[in-house]
C-alpha cells in the first residue's frame, strides 16, 4: 500500500494519510530523541522492532476488550490505524521509581512502589510535557472528568496484562507512557458519538523494561543515558516476544 499525503512528522514516526477516509498510515522510523529533542541519534533498525511490538501488544490487549485505533500492520515500517483525535495528554504508569519520578522526589530507581502510580503530563514539547493535576485537566478542557475514568481504568488494566506478559519473558515492566484518542462513531439517526481508543504505538521507546535475572535496561533509557546496545536490547526484546526481525525493506 502506497502512503498517502503526510499528515505530521513526529520525532519517532511519521503520519500519513491512509486510502480510506479516517485512517492514517504510522511510519516508524529509526530516529531517536531524548530530553524533548535536546538529545538526537537514530538506533538503527528501531522502527520495523517498535512497528510489530506495538502490531502486538495493540492485538493482545484488543483480546482482553481494550479497544484501541490499530487497524492492521502493512509493511515492516507501517501500521494502519484509525484515524482518532488525538487527547493531548501522556498517561504515564509506574510500577517501580525511575527516571523523572526518582528525579523530582528524590527517590532512588528500582524502589518498588506500593501500587501502580498514575500520572498525566500534558503532551506541548513547547513546555516540556509537563505534569499535570487531574483538575487542571479538567478545568482547562484537556479532557473531561468522565474520559480520565475511563482513560484510568483502561491503564490500569493494561498495567496489570502487560505486567504479566513481560514478567512471562523475564522483563519487569517498571512503568510506561500511554496515549489515546476519541474515535468518531456515527450514532442511530445520524447523530454523532465517540468512545476512547488506545492510540500512537507501545514499545521500548516509551516503555522501562529491566531484565529480571540481571537488572539490565532493555529499553530506550540505554539511548538516553549513553550505555550503548541498545539494537541488540530492542532485537532482545522482539525475540522473547516471539517476533521475527525478517524483514521486507531497511
Ligand atoms: P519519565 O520517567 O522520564 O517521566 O518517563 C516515564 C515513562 O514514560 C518511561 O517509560 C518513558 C516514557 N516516556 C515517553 O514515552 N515519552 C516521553 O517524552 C517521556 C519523557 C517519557
């Protein structure tokens, strides 16, 4: 399938406009930044990796009833998906202190948290994502109360299945950030409704995964705080995943 206009150039992946109306085409490419841009490399081969683990992950969480935009996977760079409106906000779970969160509180990483610890930051790379109260949310018309519920409960329960997917793979998943978005849905009579979907990707671009038998980082943090390897983490991740890294194009 040939990509259609482009719709926006995000710092991971590219959009394009899909070939039937309301969808859209992600390009995953290997470009990698960290600290809102300041930091900027490519891991090479990271976008066919991060394409079919998120081909995955949006599968099996479809399975337990977690609707999500993700249509179908078309290419070793590109996935199909529906096109919804996007809700500015990064929805951050954590299962372990770690990067920022040690940073700001002054909490050593690897302190296991009591229960899962849910955060927004408001996604505007102009203000450095910051973080953000549920009633600012609310009050400044980000999202309205009754869509963080239910945003809440999705991540919840996406925590607890992920949690077990990756522990079945020996990673720990110690937090990660999700998106989502309203999808249009036409209504009896014409009338116009919307549900909240999952949205962008899942992967170790946006995820911590640290291996259980030698604590080693398995995700993007090996880019951000220059520890090298990170293809082979990545290559490391899809294989436990059962993932075949074949591919179709470079
Ligand atoms: P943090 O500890 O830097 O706040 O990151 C928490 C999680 O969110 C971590 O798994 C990485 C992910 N993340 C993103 O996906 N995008 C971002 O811009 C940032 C800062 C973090």
């Amino acid at each position: 399938m040939s990509a259609g206009e482009k719709l926006y150039e995000g710092k991971a992946k590219t959009l394009f406009k899909g070939e039937e109306p309301g969808t859209i085409i992600q390009y995953f490419k290997d470009d990698a930044t960290a600290f809102n841009n300041v930091k900027k490399g490519t891991i090479s081969g990271k976008g066919i990796i991060n394409n079919k683990i998120t081909e995955l992950v949006m599968h099996r969480l479809e399975t337990i009833g977690i609707p999500t935009h993700f249509i179908e996977r078309i290419s070793d760079r590109e996935q199909l998906v529906e096109e919804a409106e996007i809700i500015p906000l990064e929805v951050i779970i954590r299962n372990i202190a770690a990067g920022s969160m040690s940073k700001k509180f002054g909490v050593e990483e690897g302190i296991r948290l009591p229960f899962p610890v849910l955060e927004y930051s408001l996604k505007n790379d102009d203000l450095g994502d910051p973080l953000i109260a549920e009633n600012h949310i609310i009050a400044l018309g980000f999202a309205e109360e009754e869509e963080l519920l239910e945003i809440e409960e999705m991540a919840y329960q996406i925590n607890d299945y992920l949690r077990g997917m990756f522990a079945g793979i020996g990673l720990e998943l110690v937090d990660f950030k999700l998106e989502f978005g309203r999808l249009k849905i036409e209504e009896d009579e014409g009338e116009e409704g919307y549900f909240i979907v999952l949205a962008d990707e899942f992967s170790p671009d946006n995820c911590r995964l640290w291996d259980m038998e030698t604590g080693e980082k398995m995700d993007k943090d090996r880019f951000r705080r220059d520890l090298g390897g990170e293809v082979e983490a990545y290559q490391e991740v899809a294989l436990r995943l059962g993932i075949s890294l074949e591919t179709e194009d470079k």
